[in-house]
C-alpha cells in the first residue's frame, strides 16, 4: 500500500487518490471505509490533569518584522504569482518590497507551570523573531509571531517546513506537511494555502500577499486574520498541534497608533494595548501530552481552554481601554463569552462590551453587547474600558455555552459557567488617549439585481459516516463550481440536519448575509459623509467629538446586544441545525481553484469540502463538473492536448509543479535554516501525491 493511502485509511477518511476524478457519492465510498463503532464520548477520556486557573500569565505572541524582499535566499520568482508588480486601480502597486520567513519546527510548549505540564508539552509552531526566548529557555512559539502588514504594501511570506520528518515527530497524531492558509485574505490561488499545495519536510512555500482590497474598494477592507495550517485531511489535527498565528491589517485609518493626530486615524488602543487573544480546547494525557483522535469523525473537544496556548490564564491591565482581537481557532468548540465578576452575574447580568468587528472587518459603527456567540473561525475585535472598575479589582471573561460533542453546542447555558480568563487591575500609568468611532465604514453594496445573479445552493449533512455538501464528499479533482472573475453570485447555504453545527466558510473573499431562515437580514448603512465622530472619555464620563471641529456631544443612549453574533458582513456562516443562510458574495482580481468547507476542520477533514474556480472573464461556458485524466488548461478552455505551447495541466497561474526546496539553495543542502530532505525510497514513497 502507498503511503498516502494508507495515511487515508489510518485517518479513517474517504479519500480519492490522484486520477479518480469522477463523482463519488458517501454511499459510494462506503466499501473504503472501516469505521469504528462504539467510540465514547471525547470528554468520556480520562480528564485532562488539573491545572489552577488564572496562575499561568497569559502569553501574548511578539510581532516580527519584516525584511527586504532581497534577504529572502534563493530569490522568490515573481513568475509563479499573479499580478505580481502590477500596479492596480490606479492605486495598488503589488511589487513586494518586503519579506517574513516563517519556519515550522516541533518543540516542547509550557500550556501551564504546574506538573505535569511544567516540562512542555510536545507542540508544532514557528521560530520567534530574533530574541524571543520561550518560558524553556528556546525561539519557539505557539501561536506564530504577529504579523502587522499595511495596505499598500505587498509582501512575500515564506513558510519553511522544519518539522521531523513522518515517523520521527513526536507529535504523532499530526502529520508533518504542511500548507499554511491566510484565513480570509485576498491572495491568489497560488498564495492561499490550498489544501493540496502542501510542503514536506525541508521544503518551503512563497506566499504573496498584495494587502490590498477586494476590488480596490475601501469598504472591502480586513483588519483582523490569522494564519493556519490546511493540510488536505490533516487540518484539525496539525492546527491541534499548534499551527495557528495572527496576521493583523493596518491603513491610514487603523493606524495602530492611539497617539495618532491625523484628522483621519480612529486612534483605537494600540501597542500592549492592542492584545490577540487564540482561544484552543485541548485535552491532555496524564503526563501532559495532547491527546486527539483521528477516528471522531463528528468532531473533537478538549477539557482545557487555552488562550495563546495557556491554560487559562490571568492578565494584569490597566484601568484604561484595551482592544482584545479574539479568535475561536477550534478544532471544534463553539463558545459564548461575557464578562463579569462571578459566574451568576456572567449568566444574569454581565458587564457590556463594545465589539468593533465581525470576522474580518469593521463594523460600519461599534456595538454594545452581552454576550458573544462565537462558532469555529470567527473572530470578534472587542473594546473593554478597565477605567469602570477600581485598581485591585478583578474581572472574568466566563464561556457560558455548553457542549459535549464534537458536532456543536447544545444549546444550552451552563450551570456552573467555565472562568476562562482573569484581569487583574492595575493603576493607570499613562494617559490614556485611545477612542472608540462611533462609525467606522460602511458596508460595500448589496443592491445588485439579484434575481439576474447566478445562484446555488450547499446543502450540509452527514451520509454513511462522512459530511457531505450537495450529497457529495471532497475529491480535489472536481469542480464544484466555475465562476467568472470579477462577477457576483448569491449562495444559500443549508443545514440539513438536525443534530449538528457549521460554521462554513468560503476562501479568498467575505459576504453579505442576505437572509437568514426566509427573514432579511441586509440593510443599507449610513454613507459616512456626516463626518467621523470619536468616542473618548472626559472627567470619566464618555463623550463624543467631531473630528473637524472637536465639539462635544451627548453620548449616545443605546441599549445592548443580548447577544452578538457576527454582524452583517462576514467569511464564517454559522448555521444551526435546520438553519438557511443566503448571501451575496463576489469574486474579484484573481483567477484559479479555492475551497469552500466546514471550519469545525473535524468535518471538513471527513470531506466536508468543495472545490471552486474563478475562471477568466470571457469565459461564460459551464465549467465541466470535473476534469478528466490527460485533459489541459489552454487559453482559458479544457481540451485534449495538441502539443502547443499555452497549454498547462488545469492549476492556476503558478509555474512550479512543487515549490522550491532546501536543494536549491546550494549543493550541500542543509545548511542555514534549511534542513536535509528526508530521502525518497521510491514511488511508494512520494509524499507530494504526483
């Protein structure tokens, strides 16, 4: 047996190998399947050791910096990219002048200070940036660093995959190839971290990062991403282990700078004020060590709520405002957090807070709320006043939600709510000059004739033990979908079942929820020609200035959210069980293949995935359903080959079959940050799956 296949087997999935490109059904594949029954409950496992909450301070990840496109040896190719040194809508120069080397290793990770967790726990993650020294004493960390990119500024992230190779990591539910995916970025194909563009062990891959927005349209703008692993069938199991890390945008109004005097700039808490927080369930052996299981197809829970990889941590802050850009990176865990004293008042009466953006973007003005409902991917950027309250006190972000599976909450509130994260209150050290707008920008347009948009619907369920869209498990040969560049669509996605939860996302592009369950969900915002007001405090009392003529107005009387959840513009669709969401979703600047999936990763590592590509703009054919063994890519057309040069194997704009590897660096391969390649045996042994 191949090693692919049986890594496909050991992992329990449905896969099809390489040239099966026909349309499989679960049922069809059911004879591949040996799945195994009367598995217990996840958290029926032993629980996890005990580890005292709010002892261990909370990690918060550094910021690397970048260097000059020129560091990066060998040389990035700027054939392998598309638009790479275009200059776009007048305004977007795609000419990197900047570059980050992320490399990938496998080292012991400290989740808390007590035993038996003291030693490490083994863990995937990055190199720090140069001086980062870890709690053991090593330049390695889970999450990765911080990146801090800015609109207008393209850049070149490389990622090196130093992991031991296959049956030496310790870390052995895991599988050491990798492909790190930009959630929700605007990239190419060839720079999205698909699913198949996998690394091995010293390989490295070029991403390229043009920052600049959908469309070149201001108000499709992100601010808050984070990078992860994607590995086709290995997702939820390689992030587990530690591949995760934030990636946070910048412009002249999101300037990360509370000090800020522009006229323009938003002046939202920046700097150690500005706290990341990547919220992970992880459940442990008894000697520490993380513990998952590839066999529960219908998702994993851990016992141990960890923030930047601690378990439970506690934070010293200032009485001021901070903003705390939250992250739920799963593998399958919803939650709903609210802040509050102790846990009866998290349930009766918690403390507001005032949520900024939903998923990706800003909100076209901040919210008050709650409570925060947060499925697998969705991010939150929350402002919390720590002025409210008297140095010495302290304050606990609680998860009310219960749930006990790994196929989505129950529904239920919990009796005895889970304290998460402690702050501690100190004295103010310095003014505090940070605000919150009480706009911000507004929603990119939705007016379109929707009845002339093309239109299709996912359906999400679960068939003879694997989760299928449309009936259909993942087979990355197939075209789900063929949709022209630069051109809109509305997409309906269905749950279908009754007993289970998902949170879909679709790459490269964020949405506008039309409807949820029949009921209008759109509406049309504010342009924002008023004129920008910020929130500020004065005496300690908030009040609001007008940026052109700095008078003070009433703060305005709004009552709170219950609950938030996500707001109106987003890339995860969170739908319940028998929920209908519809949405208007476009596609623009690029061409290639991308994925739609559940990001419960459990479930889109059981096949719950589809494949779709963006065509070029004259084509206005169907796409074919899938592509036939021997046929080639020419001219934006599928045919047999004629010998003629324009014609490629379908892919994308990407020139390199495989990216570049540590030999092409120099004859004695292994030296620098790059480490021998592990030798190939034979065919039997090809890891990249050609």
């Amino acid at each position: 047996m191949k090693r692919r296949e049986l890594l496909a087997v050991t992992a329990g999935l449905g896969y099809i190998t390489p040239g099966a490109a026909g349309t499989y059904t679960a049922r069809d594949l059911l004879q591949y399947l040996c799945p195994p029954g009367n598995l217990p409950d996840q958290l029926s496992y032993q629980p996890s050791p005990f580890a005292e909450p709010f002892k261990a301070k909370l990690f918060i990840p550094p910021t690397i910096k970048a260097d000059d496109i020129d560091a990066l040896v060998p040389a990035a190719d700027p054939r392998a990219h598309q638009l790479w040194g275009e200059t776009l809508f007048g305004e977007w120069d795609l000419t990197p002048k900047k570059s980050y080397v992320l490399n990938q290793h496998e080292f012991p990770w400290q989740y808390h200070p007590d035993a038996p967790y003291k030693d490490g726990t083994i863990s995937w993650g990055w190199e720090g940036p140069e001086g980062f020294e870890n709690v053991l004493g090593q330049n390695r960390m889970t999450p990765g660093p911080v990146i801090h990119a800015q609109y207008g500024e393209s850049v070149v992230v490389r990622q090196v995959n130093q992991l031991p190779p296959i049956q030496t990591s310790q870390a052995t539910f895991a599988l050491p190839s990798t492909t790190i995916h930009l959630h929700n970025g605007h990239q190419a194909s060839e720079s999205d971290g698909n699913p198949q563009d996998w690394i091995d062990t010293g390989e490295f891959w070029d991403h390229h990062y043009g920052n600049f927005p959908s469309g070149g349209d201001v108000r499709e703008k992100l601010t808050t991403l984070w990078y992860h692993d994607h590995r086709l069938d290995f997702t939820a199991a390689n992030v587990y282990a530690g591949l995760s890390g934030f990636y946070f945008y910048f412009d002249d109004r999101d300037t990360g700078n509370e000090n800020d005097t522009s006229p323009l700039a938003w002046r939202l808490p920046s700097g150690e004020f500005d706290v990341p927080l990547m919220f992970h369930d992880v459940l442990f052996d008894k000697n520490g060590q993380a513990v998952f299981n590839n066999f529960y197809t219908d998702g994993w829970l851990g016992d141990q709520i960890t923030i930047n990889r601690t378990i439970r941590p506690y934070m010293e802050v200032q009485a001021r405002k901070y903003r705390f850009r939250i992250i739920n990176g799963g593998p399958s865990r919803f939650y709903q957090f609210a802040l509050a004293k102790d846990p009866e008042t998290a349930k009766s009466d918690p403390i507001p807070v005032v949520v900024v953006t939903g998923d990706g973007n800003f909100l076209t003005e901040p919210v008050l709320t709650k409570n925060l409902l947060m499925s697998v991917a969705q991010r939150y950027d929350v402002i919390i006043d720590f002025s409210q309250f008297e140095p010495g006190e302290e304050v606990i972000l609680w998860n009310l939600l219960e749930q006990t599976n790994g196929k989505g909450p129950s529904g239920r509130i919990l009796k005895d709510p889970d304290g998460v994260l402690k702050f501690k209150v100190r004295p103010l050290q310095q003014p505090d000059n940070s605000r919150i707008p009480n706009f911000f920008r507004p929603l990119p347009d939705a007016d379109e004739d929707l009845d002339k948009l093309p239109h299709r619907v996912w359906d999400f369920d679960y068939d003879g033990g694997l989760w299928t869209i449309n009936g259909l498990v993942m087979d990355p040969n197939r075209i789900d979908a063929g949709i022209v560049k630069n051109s809109a669509e509305v997409w309906t996605f269905r749950n279908t079942g009754n007993d289970w939860s998902h949170p879909v996302h679709c790459h490269f592009t964020e949405f506008i929820i039309l409807e949820v369950n029949g009921r209008p969900y759109y509406k049309r915002e504010a342009d924002g020609s008023a004129g920008l007001v910020m929130q500020t405090r004065v005496d300690g009392k908030n009040v609001f200035v007008d940026v052109d003529e700095g008078q003070e107005q009433e703060p305005l009387k709004k009552e709170p959210l219950d609950v938030f959840l996500g707001g109106p513009r987003r890339d995860v669709a969170t739908i319940l069980p028998g929920d209908e969401m519809k949405v208007l979703i476009r596609f623009m600047d690029f061409e290639g293949r991308h994925v739609m999936h559940c990001h419960n990763v459990v479930h889109e590592d059981h096949a719950m995935m589809i494949r779709w590509d963006i065509l070029p703009a004259d084509q206005t054919e169907p796409i074919m359903t899938s592509v036939p063994a021997g046929q080639v890519w020419r001219d934006g057309l599928f045919g047999e080959s004629d010998g003629s040069p324009g014609e490629r194997p379908f892919s994308f704009d990407h020139v390199e079959p495989r990216p570049a590897s540590a030999a092409d660096i120099e004859p004695s391969r292994g030296r620098g940050n790059f480490p021998p390649q592990a030798p190939k045996s034979g065919p039997d042994e090809d890891d990249n799956g050609q």
